[in-house]
C-alpha cells in the first residue's frame, strides 16, 4: 500500500461514501493513513462504521460518522453541513456508494431500477453538487468516483447496475469538464477485488482464467490509485482507471 507521508497532507478533510464495509473502509483507512480526516459516511452498516472510526482514530487521524441517505438531497447536505462545522473545509469526495442486485430485462422491477438509479448514480451527482460549491470557493478539491466495469460493458444480469455506472463515467466527464481548472474529477472502474473476511457467498466471481494477469485483485491495488489521484496525481482529470486485470480487454 502506498503511503505518501504520515503527515504530508495534514489538515485535508475526506467524505467517502459508504465506508462502513469492504471497499469503503478500505479507502477511509488508506486515506487516513496518508493524512486525511475522514467523515465516513454510512446508511446501513453501523457496526461495520465502528470499526472504520476505530482504525481511523489508532492511526492517529480525525473520524467521524455520518448517517444518510446519499439519494436524498438533504441528508446530503446535512453530511456536507456537519463536515464542515467539524472541520471548516472539504478536501476530497470519494463517491464509493453502491448497490448490485441482479436484474436481467424481465425481472427488473420498478423499484430495482428505481432505487439502483437513485444510490448509484442520483447519489453520486448529489455529493458532487453538494460539496463544488465548498471547493471551487476553496480553489481546490477532487472528486474521485467509483465507477464498474459494468458501465463499459454489457452486464445483462445487472441491467440498472450497468445502467448507473456508464451515467456516472459520463457524469464524471462532465464534472471534469465543468469543476475545471481548480476540481479534478476522475474515476476507478475495479474488477474483481477480494476481501478475505468479507466475502459475500452468495456472489459468484468471474473464474481466474477469464482475466489476463489470472488473479483477483486486492483492495490496496484500489486504494493505492485513490491516494495517487488525491495527493499527487496534478495533471489529470475526467479520466477513467480500469483496475481489473486486464479483464476490460477481454
């Protein structure tokens, strides 16, 4: 895992959404550890919440969770409001919130698609309305979404998923191209990356010999690109990363 200086980015100020498990967590801690104060935010996932705010603190880094949901325009705010009664500044947004069902064409109800649309992508443009206004006054800030590789390529099993993440690569584009020059806006599609202690079972993963480099990735192959894009990367925005293997290639 890179990190930068344990201290180099004192006093920057991180959102991550949906932080209190797997690839959020991962993120808030790899932030923390390059020294970033993390608002960590979460709907569901109290107990997994603690456990981020816990590692956060032990590293020797501000914490604090927020409660919301990212498709509601004023819990949003409320995030955005608390951070920066807490901190006075908003650094860094990482749009991570997600949901995956799986919903070919003729079992994709009203409501999955209604509500895939509305966390994954209505949430994502609501963060980054929200938190512009902070950084294009600060004349600093970056944005880095986490998009899929179903954005950029036809995921029949997941029609609204798919859906969602190729709005949100073009959202990130468009952001790129408005926030400039003072935002960077970019975006990670992973592939397949594993959690040892919190794998879903009920997930059935592309086999190995599917992805060029034959492995799973892992989360610091994730986060390792995080921290480049919110600390060094100076010269690159709308872009989008594909950190899966090769399998984009396939």
């Amino acid at each position: 895992m890179i990190t930068v200086s344990r201290f180099k980015h004192k006093n920057k100020v991180a959102i991550v959404t949906g932080s209190g498990r797997r690839l959020g967590r991962a993120i808030a801690i790899a932030l923390a550890e390059n020294g970033f104060d993390v608002v960590v935010n979460y709907y569901e996932s109290k107990s997994g919440v603690n456990q981020t705010i816990k590692q956060i603190k032990a590293i020797g880094r501000r914490a604090f969770a927020v409660k919301a949901d990212i498709s509601n325009k004023s819990q949003v705010q409320h995030v955005v409001n608390i951070t920066l009664k807490q901190f006075g500044r908003i650094d860094l947004l990482v749009n991570n919130s997600s949901i995956f069902i799986e919903s070919p064409l003729t079992k994709t109800s009203e409501k999955n698609w209604d509500t895939t649309i509305d966390i994954n992508l209505k949430g994502t443009f609501l963060c980054s309305q929200a938190v512009a206004p902070i950084m294009l006054k600060q004349k600093s800030g970056r944005i880095i979404n986490i998009v899929s590789l179903g954005g950029l390529q036809a995921w029949t099993q997941h029609l609204p998923y798919s859906v969602s993440k190729a709005g949100v690569i073009m959202l990130t584009k468009i952001l790129a191209k408005t926030l400039a020059p003072h935002i960077q806006v970019n975006a990670i599609a992973p592939g397949t990356i594993q959690f040892e202690k919190e794998e879903d079972l009920k997930l059935k993963h592309l086999h190995k010999d599917m992805i060029p480099l034959k492995k799973y990735g892992e989360p610091s192959d994730i986060t390792d690109m995080i921290v480049y894009l919110a600390t060094k990367a100076g010269y690159i925005t709308g872009q989008v990363f594909h950190i899966d293997g090769g399998r984009s290639i396939q």
